[in-house]
C-alpha cells in the first residue's frame, strides 16, 4: 500500500477545500499508465470517510469535490449528497470539451440545480494539452458560463496558459456574478485583472514551489477578500511532498505559506477565506 504523507501541524482555526476530485482519490475513476499520480493515490486504498476525518482533524472542515466530465459530476454530485461537509461542482472539463454535447449539457445544468451542487466547473480553456480542440473548448466553456448564469452557482475556471483569452471571453460572454479561478496559475499582473474584475483567486501546492515566485507575488497582491485555498487533490502537493498524492488534509502547508506570503496571520487568513467560501458556495 502506498503511504501517504504524514499529517501537518494542525490549524488553530477552521478552512475549507475549495477544489479536490474525492472520486479519483478513490479510485471511482480508472487511473491508466499514463497517470502515475492517481494510481499512486488510488493504491492508498482511502475511503471518503477516511478523507474526511482526516482533514477534519487538522482543521480542514469542509470542501468542493468538482467533476470533470458526466460521469464524474454525477458521482461528485451523489457524495456531496451523502456526506455532511462536502459539496460539488459539476462540468465538462476542456480537455474533454470534445464530449460537451447538448445532452450532456443539459444533464450538467440539471446537476446544478442540485442544492448539494454548489459550483459549475470545471470548465474553461487549456492551451497546454490539445486533447480536445480549442473551437471546442470555447463553445463549451461558453455553455458553461451560461449553465452557471441561470442556475446562480459559482463558476470554476481552468485556466492553463489561456489567460488572455479566457478573460476575453467572460468578458464577451458576460460572467456570472461569482467567479472562481482554480489553482491560480497567474503572475500579479493577472491578479490585479482578476482583482479588478472581482474574480475569485484559489491557491493550491504549487505556490510553495521555490521556483513558483510569480504564484506567490500574484498571492501577495491578491486582496484577502477575493483568495480561496485548495489542493485539487490527489495532484499538485504542497512541499515538501512533490511527488507524492496529495489530499485535503494537507491545506495547512499551503494556507500557511500565503499567510507568510500577506504577512497574515493564519487564523485571520483562515477566517477571511472561509468567509469567502460562504459568499462564493452558498451557506455551508
């Protein structure tokens, strides 16, 4: 059985996950060859439950467990059902835009109308892999936008070196009045955009990374009452575990480098996200 890594020093006060896949990290989806990082999640053999608790006892209260293609959503959306705590995002990931029929679409939008479904995402554009072409990725994620407008969720962005033209198109389409951006992967330029605009900015692993400055200066520039923390578990570990599978309970590594980051406190920054997860997510 693969080992985990160990557990961080507990927080002092309570934050949530804004982004994690429960349903890889259980193996609901099939890790292949070409996904080391699954499969070494996956052989952890860790239940929900066991997720959970874990989180819990380091301060990680509640998350967002968000889909990336139907079936994902659907099982997302169940869990988020079942489990006190836990709540969904449902979507049609870029990367799988290619699958984003109107039937589809229409089974994501009924989905998000869910109360246990909280987000629409993730969506977007991903210029990094052309697993599905970039025509399709913008007429999805424009689908989405609209899904999220008439269901009054959050939108959750990927954006993976589509910057430009992912603002473009919130800014064509008209976006809907919660916005977030998931693992933030911008400069500080790009975070005064977002700022300006009111996006929301989640920060994952990567911005421990000592070769990740530009993350931690868009983090130092990012207003408190637009940053949210994540892991998008079981990738993107903090330090000092690149490599290995990541999961919720691992948030405090993360936290506690963008509140050496702001100069915050981590309580205080603590107690400013999980406000932000109220005004983004809905009540809790």
């Amino acid at each position: 059985m693969t080992k985990l890594p160990a557990a961080p020093e507990p927080l002092s006060s309570p934050v949530f996950d804004s982004h994690c896949h429960l349903d890889i990290m259980v193996g609901d989806r099939q890790a292949s060859s070409g996904d080391p990082v699954a499969q070494a999640a996956q052989a952890a053999s860790a239940g929900v439950r066991g997720i959970l608790e874990d989180a819990r006892a380091v301060g990680v209260t509640r998350l967002v467990t968000i889909g990336y293609d139907l079936a994902s959503s659907r099982w997302n959306a169940r869990v988020a059902a079942e489990q006190e705590g836990v709540y969904a995002g449902v979507a049609v990931h870029p990367n799988e835009a290619h699958e984003a029929t109107s039937e589809v679409l229409a089974e994501i939008e009924a989905l998000a109308r869910r109360p246990e479904v909280r987000a629409v995402g993730e969506t977007g554009l991903d210029y990094y892999r052309d697993w599905s072409s970039r025509d399709d990725q913008h007429t999805s994620f424009r689908a989405h936008i609209e899904i999220a407008k008439r269901t009054g969720k959050a939108l959750v962005i990927h954006d993976r070196e589509a910057h430009d033209d992912v603002l473009k198109v919130l800014a064509e389409e008209g976006a809907p009045e919660k916005v977030v951006f998931h693992s933030f992967s911008g400069d500080a330029e790009m975070a005064k955009k977002c700022a300006e605009a009111g996006y929301f900015m989640s920060f994952s692993g990567p911005v421990t990374y000592k070769n990740a400055a530009y993350l931690r200066e868009a983090a130092e520039v990012a207003p408190e009452q637009l940053m949210l923390v994540e892991t998008d578990a079981p990738y993107l570990p903090p330090v000092p575990h690149r490599g290995k599978p990541n999961a919720p309970y691992l948030i405090p590594l993360t936290l506690r480098c963008l509140a050496e980051v702001k100069g915050a406190h981590p309580d205080r920054l603590c107690e400013a996200i999980s406000a932000n997860g109220v005004t983004v997510f809905g009540e809790w």
